[in-house]
C-alpha cells in the first residue's frame, strides 16, 4: 500500500529556516545600518558637493576657455538646461540634497540625469547655466558594497548550515530507508561515525526493538511448530478410530470431513513456521513447477494455466512449490471457478497471478490481507486459519519480491506474486 507522505524533508525545511533567517538578519541589520549612519554619511556628502559646487563657480569666474579644460578633470559638467529631477529618490539623496539646500541657501540645487547621476546647481550670475557634480561612483559603490556584502554573507551561513544539516539528516534518511526491515526484524544498518548523541540512541532503541520483534516471531513459530506436532498423533487416533468403527452415512462423512479440516489447519502451521528460509535456492523450470502445482490430483477445481514453454528461476523449489499450493487452494476453497493461473516475465522477474471469480473481499480489507491469522470471512467463506495468503508473502519476501492482492475486474479475487529471475 502506497502512503502519501506530506511535507518536506527536515533538510530542505533546515536550509529554509537559515535562508530565511538569515536574510532577515541581513535586511534588518542593513535598514539599522543605513537608520545609523544615513545622517552622518549625508552630511559628509553634501560637504563634499558644497565644495565642488564653490570650486566650480570659482572656475566659472575665471578668464573664458580655462573652466573647461578643469571641468573634464574633475568630471564637473556644465550645461545650459539640467536634467529634470526623477519622482523616486532614495531617502539617502533627498538627505544629501536637502543639506545641499542648507549649505547654499536660495540656490536650485537637485539631483538628476540618466546613466551618469549628478548632483545639479544652478550657476551663480554672471554664469548662466547649471553645474553638475558626478554622484554615480558614490551611490555604486555603497549600493554595491551593500548587496554583495549581504549576499556573500548569505552563502557562507547557508552553504555551512547545509553542510551541517546534510550531515544532521544522512542517518535519519538511512533509517528512514531500512524502517520496513527494521519492522519486520531486522537490524538497524550501522550509522556514520560521529553522529549526535540522540541519533545514537535512536538506532540503540531500534535494535533493540527489532531484537524483540525477532523474538516474539520465533516463539510464536515455536509454539506452532508444537502445537501441530502434538496435534499429529491425536488426530492420527481418532482417524484410526473412526476407520474401525461402524459409525456410518451422514455422521462419518462429517467426522471425516471434520479430521480432514484439522489435518489441513496443522500442515498450514507447519508450512507458516518451515518457510524455507533454510532452503537454499537452485535453478528450476518455474513453468514446470506451475503446470505440475496446478494439475495435482489433489485440486479439486480446474484450472486455466498459461506459462511459457520454459522459464528458468533461480528460487527455493519446496518453500516456492508450498506457497503456490497455498494460492491455489485459498482460491479454490473461497472463490468460485473459473480458475486461472498465469505465469510470465516482466522485465528481469517472474510475475505469477492467481485468480478466481467469486465474491472477491471488502476493499477495506485488502491492505491487511496477508496477515497472519486474518481471515476475510464473511466475504469469502470457509474454513482456514488465515494462514495460506500469510506463508505465500513470506516465501515471496524471502525471495526478494512482492505478493499484491487485489478485487480483479469482473470478480473475484487476484494474487499476483512478483519474484526476480537471478533469485535473491
């Protein structure tokens, strides 16, 4: 069952958080930077334009020819209209301006032009015109300054951050990626070296509970391993004592029947606990195996099989040749004929699918088919312990792949089992 998992990573979520913070950080200590100093730095630069203004109207008074050559020194422009003033202006050159105001009281004085801003005055009678003082190197450069100053600082608490955040989500990503095995027992896959004390414990905790997962199976498997060995010899008794007896009709048919069902109920006990983990794989005809499952005298429905004429696996024949049966008897005792069993390839793995045309089962129930002692009953009735669907999906996990269960089209209920070609 696919579960949707929302949200982001916890690193993304972390490189977030620094990014953000810190550009908060930036941005708030650039306007208390520019609050601080915006005054002081004003009053130096209309300082400074003052002074070129007065030189340039003392280079405007002298002898006609001379102003020019000194004007294109000093990058001082003198012109008969000046450029208009622009609607926006930053606070810092309305300061300035103002000031300049201050410094030369009754003189038009304004910022303008495009492309090469300058701070414009109107010249002093005699001169006509207006003088222009170049501002663009100043507004550049701490503009500049300014930004990459921010910027350069931005990627270094970033870049460090997300080392540190990589490094702080690799073995909660490990984990993440070994938590179905972890689940079913196995143990946690060693963490990198120095990892925080808490993850540590973390992968302690998680061992030490995929120990007693381990454990509980394998007392659970203990427990039913002697159950349906004690269970052997009683029923063995009774079978014997129902042979000798002269019990007849209706009632011994029941009681054989009833033998019949223990007998099955036990050997699917002891198929559920001798999985076959200890079974070493070999090379097999998997189409062989199918047609000779499906065409047992022991089936007592018939069955569709379509397989190849060979197809070669690399499995473990009895614990394979086990769960099959179980499929198959599952459908025949709570489907309804017809019966089907396909065998095929899919890219570098067998697929088999097993399916019937009864009732089918709940759809709630689906994603907990499989279970151990679960059983779909009432939807699809008939005696069993639960056990088959459970030995099959073992036997497939065993071997690397998957077993799904789903409602087939048209009814019934289709298992279809997923196994690698090269084995496990």
């Amino acid at each position: 069952m696919h579960v949707r998992i929302r949200g982001g990573s916890v690193f993304r979520r972390l490189i977030g958080l620094l990014a953000a913070v810190t550009i908060s950080v930036g941005g708030l200590s650039l306007v208390i930077t520019n609050l601080a100093m915006v005054d002081v730095a004003a009053q130096h630069a209309a300082r400074s334009l003052a002074t070129q203004i007065l030189a340039a109207d003392a280079m405007l008074a002298s002898p006609a020819g001379i102003e020019d050559a000194r004007f294109a020194a000093l990058g001082i422009r003198h012109v008969t209209v000046a450029p208009p003033e622009p609607s926006f202006q930053w606070p810092f050159l309305r300061n300035v301006t103002r000031r300049l105001e201050a410094l030369h009281p009754g003189r038009d004085v304004h910022f303008g032009g495009q492309g090469q801003p300058a701070m414009w005055a109107r010249a002093v009678a005699p001169a006509q015109g207006w003088v222009g003082i170049p501002m663009a190197p100043l507004v550049q450069t701490v503009r500049g300054a300014t930004i990459w100053t921010l910027v350069t600082g931005a990627l270094i608490i970033v870049g460090a951050a997300g080392f540190y955040a990589r490094g702080l989500t690799r073995p909660l990503r490990l984990l993440a990626r070994h938590a179905p095995d972890i689940a079913a027992g196995a143990d946690p896959p060693p963490l990198p070296r120095r990892v925080p004390r808490e993850m540590a414990q973390l992968e302690h905790a998680l061992r030490q509970a995929a120990a007693d997962v381990r454990a509980v199976a394998r007392e659970r498997e203990l427990m039913l391993a002697a159950l349906s060995h004690d269970l052997r010899t009683p029923l063995a008794r009774l079978r014997l004592a129902l042979a000798l007896s002269d019990v007849q009709g209706e009632l011994r048919e029941g009681m054989d029947a009833d033998l019949d069902e223990l007998d099955q109920l036990t050997g699917q006990f002891v198929d559920f606990v001798r999985d076959g983990r200890d079974e070493p794989a070999e090379a097999l005809d998997a189409a062989e195996l199918v047609r000779s499952v499906a065409g047992s005298p022991r089936r007592t429905g018939t069955w569709q099989v379509t397989t190849p004429d060979t197809l070669p696996l690399r499995a473990k024949p009895l614990a394979l040749r086990r769960a099959l049966e179980n499929l198959l008897q599952n459908a025949e005792r709570h489907g309804r004929a017809p019966f089907e069993v396909r065998l095929s390839t899919s890219g570098d793995c067998a697929e088999l699918v097993v399916r019937d045309h009864g009732a089918g089962v709940d759809a709630a129930l689906l994603p907990r088919l499989g279970e151990p002692f679960l059983r779909a009953d009432p939807a699809r009735s008939g005696a069993g312990s639960g056990l088959g669907l459970a030995s099959a999906r073992r036997v497939a996990q065993q071997h690397g792949g998957t077993m799904t269960i789903d409602n087939a089209q048209g009814g019934g209920l289709r298992v279809r089992m997923v196994l690698p070609l090269g084995g496990h």
